[in-house]
C-alpha cells in the first residue's frame, strides 16, 4: 500500500508543478498581452498625429500655390504649358 500512497504523492506533486507552470505561463501572456495593447494604442495615436501633420503641410502648400497662381497669373499659365508639353512629350516616347 506504500508503493500506492507514494505513486499518487508523486502524482499529486507534479500536477501541482503543473497547474503552478500555467499559472505563471498565464501571468506572462497576461503581461504580453497588456503591453502589446499599449504599444499598439501608442502606434495608433502617433499615426493620427503624423496624419494630422501631413494634412496640415499639405493644406499649407495648397495656400503657397493659390497664392502664387492669384499674385502671378500668367507666370502660371505659362509653367502649366510647359509642364503639360514636357508631360505630353514624354508620355509619346514610351
């Protein structure tokens, strides 16, 4: 009877060495889990500011250009000619 005692005390000892290592492995992925949420949130709120960034540039080089073209209009008739010959030109030689 001994024998069988001491086999389920070894049992017992290593389903308690189980259920303590998925305890902890548990504890980790908890762990992983909240910091990848965090750096995700954190990516996701610098990608909204470098969006709203580059919105804002363009919106300010959009300003720049209407301001050129009102201020100085045939100047830009005349780069618009020019590119559109260049365009043109390079579009018939593919």
């Amino acid at each position: 009877m001994t024998m069988k005692a001491s086999g389920h005390e070894t049992i017992d000892q290593v389903a308690g060495k189980a259920h303590e290592a998925v305890d902890r492995a548990a504890e980790t992925a908890g762990k992983a889990e909240e910091y990848t949420r965090e750096q995700a949130s954190r990516a996701e709120e610098r990608v909204r500011e470098v969006a709203v960034h580059g919105r804002q540039r363009a919106d300010d080089v959009l300003e720049r250009v209407s301001t050129h073209v009102r201020e100085n209009p045939l100047m830009s008739i005349g780069i618009a000619f020019i590119a559109g010959a260049l365009y043109s030109s390079l579009r018939r030689r593919r």
